[in-house]
C-alpha cells in the first residue's frame, strides 16, 4: 500500500480523498494555489504545498510544479480526482515515468476512451449498442448531408475530442447542416485543438443514466449499479440518484452486462463510468466512458455501501476486487449546492459565506470544504458541496432531502437550495416522470 498520497485537486473532493486517506493510515499532500491557502484540503492534509497563482493553469493543471511538489515530500501516489488533470493522458504519462502511480487508469486507457470515435469503434467491437451514426470523421458539409439523409433526421453533430456538450449541434433539416457543421467545428477547434467531427442519430427526450464500474490489475471487472443524472441544465448536473426512477431488473441486467463489456475491452483498471442514453422504449446507447472518479459517486457509495476512493486507491495498489456485481440496497439521492442565483438564469455568486448551518440526522450526508468565514474564490467551479440522503424508498429519500434542505442555511452567497427546494416538491419529478429535457420548462416559482 502507498504510504504518501499527493492531492492534486482542490474542495470537497481534495477533502474526500484525505477523509479516506486518513481510514486508511496513508499520509497525504495538499497541494494549493494561492487564492486557496485558507481552505480546508490545505488544514486537513498531513503537508501542504503552495503550487502557484489562482488561475487552473498556474497551479492544479501545472504539471511541473505538481511533479515538484511529489518530489520534495517524497509522494509515492497522486489522486487527480475529478476535472483538472484527472483525465489528462500526459500527467498520467509523467507520474508513471517519475515513478509516482497516478491512481486512476492508464494513459492509453484514457487516450482511447477520450477520442469519442475511437471509444464509439472499440464499444462496436466489444458489442456494446451505441447510437447509429456514420463511421469516422466528417469530412465536409456534401459529406455530412450524405450521411444525414442515410441516418435520416434529425441527426447531431460532436466533436471527437469532446464531451460535455462542447462543438455539439442538433440538426434538424438539410438547410442548417452547413451552419451547424461550421459551428461545432470552430467551437471543437477553440474549445480542444482538435476541430475533429462526427455524425449520429439525434436520440430525443432521452434519459442520461450512467453505470459504475471498478475493474483491477487482473482483468476482474464488476458493476456498481446505475445513476441516474437526466435532472441537469446546460449539461451541469445539478441532482443524481441511484437507483434510477426508470430502472427495471430487466434492464439492470443489460446495462450492466453492457457497461462490463466496455470496461473489459479496454482492460479498465481504477473505477469509471459508462454513460448511456435511454429512450422512452428503454433502448440504451454507449454515450462515452468517464475515466475519472465522478462528483456523483456518494449516491453510488450510500446504496451499495462501497467506498469508491478506498476501493480506488486499493486497485491501483495492485489489490484484487472481488469481481461481484453490486445491486442498490437502498435509494439516495444528491443535490448539489452551487453558489448560483436559480433566480437569475443560475448566475455564479463567489463571495464570503457569513452563516452556515449545515444539516444533520438520520440519512444525511454532506461532503463540503466550506466553513462560515469561507470566501469562494470566482477561479473555479460553483459547488459550495452536495448534499446527499440515504433512505428505504425514493419517495423517504426525497421527503428526509426536503427536511435537510430546510435545515441548510448560507448567507452571503446566493445558492441552489431554493432550487431544490422545488424540485422536490415538483409533481413530474416525485413521479420519477423525467428526462434531460425536464430542466428546459422547468420555472422558479
Ligand atoms: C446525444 C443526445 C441525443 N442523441 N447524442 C450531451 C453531452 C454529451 N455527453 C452528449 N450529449 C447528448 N448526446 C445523441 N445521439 C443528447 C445529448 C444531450 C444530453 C445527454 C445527457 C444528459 C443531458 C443532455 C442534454 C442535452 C443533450
């Protein structure tokens, strides 16, 4: 087992990974920007190290002076947790040539999983269902109206390098292909470097339900179950749950199957995800791999009780998993407190926070790096934290959310609990009757 993990993240998650660190009995490295020197990865690290100015570039995407800071406290193992580095192939590259394990996959399992037509081909070959779609790249707008008569509209355009949304367009007729195509492909070159295009099907009012896998050093992979994100707006996901409203064992059953076979394709070692769409006949669709500890896990963690960072940590340790797949027990439920005014079109609101409650009781679980007295630097994402519960039933998870919601107090920012505090008392979504396009008509009393 390590005996020194270097934290090369920052927030809750930094403090998530320390927390199981800490069961563990591994020593840990903060690593900080300077905007972040009075958070709490920084004061419940065993060592911190100051890695440069605010902004992402100068400290946690600074390879060099991470790679610095492993080598003057004698680091054996980095954790990227989620966005920054934690799905960058070349960090992943650097750590192993330094001798220093990036807990997570390796960079060719990253690199083939980040190509979106390279995944799409290896998932055809691996027999997993993806959307129907041209192969390769696109290569001009004659090429793309082609293709969209074949695949029959409407179709939408992704960029290869992409994910998140970012150089995607939903065509609906021939007369908007060549705008679109121009579009996604500035979009794809300004956004990745890499103005790479495809083609498929446009799959409407889906479901965006996602399976949790764990794979180790031996070629062992199990499933962790499903979560469902479909509750999302301009592709941030504000709430995810486990099990999803829509499951059946029936359809567990394939998904899981399915999200194995992708995981086993690419020897998939660390834990990840396999993110399908589902239409309203449940068909399901590979939509990408995550390769990457997701801010959604704790749903996963409360149903199945499986600490995914512990279980991470242990895989690329080189420690075997028992190959057994894991079936929700319970229903949870997570919503994630963002400082944004879901008054004003959810408009970020950094600044101080002067009083904080945070609640408490039976089935609640809050991962947050915020204290009163905390300020909440503009440089990064939102997330003030999420707030999960845990309970028998869907309909107990959400009353026990509801009461917490109620408990949770922050003043000076502007937050998403009184978003929430909707959401739960919307009809549709107690009925469990949503999809990804639920947030559009969405309106704040
Ligand atoms: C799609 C789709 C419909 N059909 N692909 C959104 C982000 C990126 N990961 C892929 N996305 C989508 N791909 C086909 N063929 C609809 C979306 C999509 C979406 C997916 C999941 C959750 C929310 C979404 C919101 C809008 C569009």
């Amino acid at each position: 087992m390590f005996t020194k993990i270097l934290i090369a993240n920052r927030g809750e998650i930094a403090l998530r990974i320390i927390r199981t660190c800490r069961e563990m009995g591994i020593k840990t490295v903060a690593v900080y920007s300077t905007a972040d020197k009075d958070s709490l990865h920084v004061k419940f690290a065993d060592e911190a190290v100051c890695i440069g100015g605010p902004k992402g570039v100068e400290s946690y995407l600074n390879i060099p002076h991470i790679m610095a800071a492993c080598e003057i406290t004698n680091a054996d193992a980095v954790h990227p947790g989620y966005g920054f580095l934690a799905e960058n192939a070349k960090f992943a590259q650097i750590c192993a040539d330094h001798g220093i394990k990036f807990i997570g996959p390796t960079p060719d399992m990253i690199n083939k999983m980040g190509d979106k037509i390279t995944a799409k081909e290896t998932m055809i070959k691996a027999g997993v269902p993806v959307v129907p779609g041209g192969e390769g790249l696109l290569e001009s707008v004659e090429a793309a109206k082609k293709l969209a008569k074949e695949i029959v509209y409407p179709v939408i355009i992704k960029a290869t390098a992409g994910g998140g949304g970012k150089g995607m367009r939903v065509v609906w007729k021939e007369d908007e292909i060549e705008k679109a195509f121009g579009d996604a492909k500035m979009e794809a070159a300004a956004s990745f470097k890499n103005d790479g295009l495809y083609m498929e099907k446009f799959v409407e009012e889906p479901r965006h339900i996602e399976i949790q896998v764990a794979g180790d050093q031996y070629g062992n992979v199990c499933h962790l179950s499903e979560r469902d994100c479909s509750i999302q707006r301009r592709h941030q996901k504000l709430v995810e749950e486990s099990p999803s409203p829509f499951m059946t064992p029936e359809l567990r059953q394939r998904m899981g199957d399915a999200a194995i076979k992708a995981a086993s394709a690419i020897n998939y070692e660390s834990v990840g995800t396999i993110e399908f769409l589902v239409d309203k006949h449940r068909n399901f669709y590979f939509m990408e791999m995550n390769t990457r500890i997701q801010v959604e896990h704790c749903v996963t963690e409360e149903v199945v009780s499986y600490d995914l960072i512990k279980e991470q940590i242990k895989i690329a340790a080189g420690e075997k998993i028992s190959g057994k797949n894991y079936e929700p027990k319970l229903h949870a439920i997570e919503c994630r407190i963002n400082a944004e005014d879901p008054y004003n079109d959810f408009r970020p609101s950094p600044g101080k926070i002067t009083v904080l409650h945070t609640p408490g009781g039976h089935g609640v679980r809050v991962d947050s790096h915020v204290y009163a007295g905390y300020v909440i630097p503009p440089y990064y994402d939102s997330m003030i934290g999420k707030l999960i519960t845990v309970a028998q039933t869907r309909e107990e998870a959400i009353n026990t959310m509801y009461r917490a919601l109620s408990e949770y107090v922050i003043e000076g920012v502007k937050t998403t609990i009184p978003f929430h505090l909707q959401l739960m008392q919307n009809e549709d979504f107690r009925k469990g009757n949503f999809t990804t396009k639920f947030l559009e008509s969405f309106k704040m009393k």
